[in-house]
C-alpha cells in the first residue's frame, strides 16, 4: 500500500470509529426514555465510564493531538451525561 492509500485507509477507519461511537448508546438511552426508569443501570459504571472517556480527552486535548484521533471520545461523554 502507498502512502496515499493508507492515509485514505487511516481516515476511513477513524470515521467509522467516532460514526460507531456517535451511535453506540442509542438503543439504550431509547429505552431508558420509553420505559422512564434507569433500573438495572450501575450509576457506579456509568461514573468510572465517564471519567475514563474524560481523562482520554483531556488527555489528547492537552498533548495537541489532532481531534481526528480522539473525535469520538466527545460522543461518548455527551451520550453518558443523561444517564448519570
């Protein structure tokens, strides 16, 4: 593969990742909102989950890294917020 080639390659597989994560929690934030109840929902793993995402994008946001390499880390903090 030429450089080209991967680069075009690297750009697809990073959108795919923040489309994917854009996405991810939809089903369940769907059903939470229909059957208005967070039951069986851990608000301990729902905590660590979001302090993980935050770390990692504070952390790529302090290093100066390209948002294309962290872009679905935001995704993932906004979808968290309303089930906490």
């Amino acid at each position: 593969m030429d450089s080209s080639a991967t680069q075009q390659f690297c750009y697809f597989l990073s959108f795919t990742v923040t489309l994917t994560c854009f996405v991810v929690k939809v089903p369940q934030i769907l059903s939470i909102v229909q059957s208005k109840s967070c039951k069986g929902v851990s608000l301990s793993s729902l905590i660590l989950e979001e302090c993980g995402y935050s770390v990692m994008l504070t952390y790529n946001f302090a290093k100066e890294y390209p948002f294309s390499a962290y872009s679905e880390y935001p995704f993932l903090v906004l979808q968290g917020i309303p089930f906490i």
